[in-house]
C-alpha cells in the first residue's frame, strides 16, 4: 500500500509550521481487559500517552484500547511484544490509517482553524491523547512534542487522508505554509 499523500514535507520559510506526512509509521491497536497481562505490560491510563523501552510512542487511547506508534516496519516486533493471555485483540492497523505530523509554533493556531478542540497546553499538554474532528474527519490525536516544539500526530481513516492533508495545508497557508498545485484546498 502506498500513502494516500504524495508530497512533503511542507515547510513555512520560518519554521513556525511544518506539514507532515506520516502514514509509514507502524500503528498497531491493542484491546485487552483490565486484568489482562497486557494490559499491565502496557500500562498508562486514558487520554495520555508514554514511550516504551523501544521508543514506540504507546497511547491509551480508549478505555481498554491502546494504540501503539512505533517506527516504520515494526509492526510483527511491536504485535509480538504484546502478550496476548486472557481477552487480547492485538491488529496491525498500519496501512488502515493515514496519518500526518504538524509542529511548529503556529501549529496550534493552524489547527484551530478547522477544529472547535481547546488545543491550549492546559488542555491538551504533551502527551495528551484524545479523538475529534479536524476539518470534519473524525482523527484520533496524539500531542506529542518534539525538539521542543509542538507538534501533534493525527491520524484518520485512510479514505480521508489526502483530504485531511490537504484541509491542514489550506489552514496553514495564513502562517506562510505554500501548498503546491493541486494541493489547494480551494483550487486557488
């Protein structure tokens, strides 16, 4: 499978955003009852997220739903470090989902444009995992800030991911972000 964004990344002249793709990474998706082994390997609790030993980024995302973010090609290592005794579904969700990187300083501002989420550091500080719409798409968010930045994870359902790209590049362009031709949300 290929990604459903072809281009990128998109960069503002000063840095302040920076527009992503990131469908490669490897998303597995983990249910696993409260009592579970897997649920204690696992850990965490609902609507935050840490790194594990391997730096997977691993995200409580649900009750008893956990997501997994880990480099390209982990997905067999990642499935496999899960034990899986008890009520465990562990599913390699890698290719089902599109998934995209915004940072930068405007990055906030930007995505408040297309979304009613307090996207504040009170809110929604690093680590924060949560769902909600973004540019009418129901995404599942990760704040997960990097070089001192901010910078969030989002990802969708495949069939929307160019959508979504392009929504988030259109509401970027007020921070100097320049969207490539046919990129265009309105067909400028």
């Amino acid at each position: 499978m290929h990604s459903p964004v072809e281009i990128g990344p998109l960069t503002s002249p000063d840095m302040g955003v920076v527009l992503a793709d990131a469908y490669a990474t490897t998303k597995v998706q983990v249910r696993a009852g409260a009592l579970t082994a897997a649920a204690t390997f696992l850990g965490g609790s609902y609507g935050k997220s840490s790194r594990n030993a391997d730096g997977d980024l691993v995200c409580c995302t649900r009750p008893d739903e956990w997501t997994i973010y880990g480099a390209p090609g982990r997905s067999e290592a990642i499935a496999a470090s899960v034990p899986t005794e008890g009520f465990v579904t562990v599913i390699d969700i890698t290719h089902g989902r599109a998934m995209l990187r915004i940072s930068g300083v405007n990055a906030t501002a930007a995505l408040s444009k297309i979304c009613n989420l307090d996207l504040s550091d009170e809110l929604t500080p690093n680590g924060a995992v949560f769902s909600g719409s973004l540019g009418a798409v129901g995404c599942d968010w990760v704040r997960d800030d990097q070089h001192s930045q901010t910078s969030f994870l989002i990802s969708c359902e495949r069939s929307f991911g160019k959508f979504l790209f392009i929504a988030v590049a259109d509401a970027c362009t007020e921070f100097g972000l320049s969207v490539p031709h046919g990129w265009e949300l309105h067909g400028h």
